[in-house]
C-alpha cells in the first residue's frame, strides 16, 4: 500500500508540472494525447474511491496477479469507452480544470487507500480482493501511465523505481514469461507491452519470447 501511495503521488505530481501546452502532445496510449491520458486518470481515480467504499461479504476471488487479465489484441483507441474519455477530456476546455479535477479527487483517492484496512475485501468487476491486493494491482497502472505521460515529454520524471521494478515482476507473473536480464525494468515494460519496438539487439535476447509481445493487460 506504501508503494501504492508513491506511485501515485509521483504522477500526481508530474502532471501537476505539465505546461499547457504538453496536454496537447500525444501520450504513449494509442489515439490518446496527454489531457485523454490526464482525464482517464481521473476516471482511474473515482475506481480507486468507489471500489475502497464497496465491502464485500465473500472470500475473495482475485488477487492482486490475477485481477489483471490478458486481452488477446492491443488497445487501439477505438473502444467505445476510450472514446468517451477523448470527449470528455474535450469537455474540460481549458488544461487547468483537468489539473484540478485530478488533484481533487486524485488526493482523495490517496488519502482513502492511506486508511484502508489491508484485510478489507472489496468488490468491483464482479470480483472480490483484498484492498491491499487491490491497491497493489494499481502500482501497475500508475506506473504504465506514467511512462504514457512521459512518452513525449522527455522533461516528466520517470516512475519511482521501486514501483518499475514492481511492475515488471507483475507483468511477468501475469503473463508468464521473463524478460531478459540484459533489459532495465523501463526497458521491459515499454518493450513488453508494445510501447516500444525492440532494438535488432532486445530482438535477439527475447529470442522466442518476441512472439509473445506485446502483451496487454486490463
């Protein structure tokens, strides 16, 4: 939960710095730029708070591996609800309101997972967790956005380490596979999930292990 917290404020924090006219640059989401990125956090954000307020009285179902799952194709930002985050991020107008809304209810959000009991099983998605695996499962997601908001803003401070290093364990458990040694967890990630081609020389350490990327979890 501590690593939660840290991944969180950090992006937080980077998207506080944003310039005005960094949310008009694309993000490392396919067919989102910065402000849908930003305004998607807003909707992660609102999980956050309605999952933590939503006990559950049956033993849980998933943890914090097996709450994520493995799509078959990569986003293309095409899916109705991904362009209802393009329409919304819109709506704000001006980039201060998003800045705004993400401190407001971000901030909420951290102080509610900074109270969760650990033990607390919770319900969202028709599944039931702990609210420690729960906020253990969203290092991942922080931690894949901030390399999105950093995609071509090469000024954004990376991800925390601890949570890099977190994420790339999940992914790998997730997916079962392990990514070569030769790779930084930066590396792994982007490369892994798509985000990145590999070099001709990560193509030649993946070996087999290319035919399984990218891999994309939701």
């Amino acid at each position: 939960m501590d690593l939660f917290s840290r991944s969180w404020n950090a992006l937080l924090t980077a998207v506080a710095e944003l310039t005005d006219k960094d949310f008009a640059q694309p993000s490392g989401c396919a067919g989102w730029l910065v402000r849908d990125l930003v305004c998607h956090l807003v909707i992660d954000a609102q999980d956050v708070l309605i999952t933590l307020a939503s006990p559950a009285g049956s033993e849980p179902t998933r943890d914090a591996i097996s709450y994520w799952e493995v799509a078959d194709t990569p986003p293309t930002g095409e899916d109705p609800l991904d362009a209802l985050t393009v329409r919304l991020a819109a709506a704000y107008g001006e980039p201060w309101l998003l800045k705004f809304h993400l401190d407001d209810i971000g901030s909420a959000a951290g102080r509610a997972a900074g109270l969760a009991d650990p033990e607390l099983r919770v319900g969202t998605r028709d599944i039931v967790l702990t609210a420690g695996d729960f906020l253990d499962a969203y290092v991942l997601e922080w931690t894949l956005h901030h390399l999105d908001l950093a995609a071509h803003l090469p000024e954004v401070a990376p991800p925390p380490a601890e949570g890099l290093a977190r994420t790339r364990d999940m992914l790998e458990r997730i997916a079962g596979v392990v990514f070569p040694a030769s790779f930084s967890d930066t590396d792994a990630l982007l490369v892994g999930t798509g985000r990145r081609s590999p070099t001709e020389a990560q193509r030649a350490a993946l070996g087999e292990l290319v035919t399984r990327i990218p891999i994309t979890v939701g």
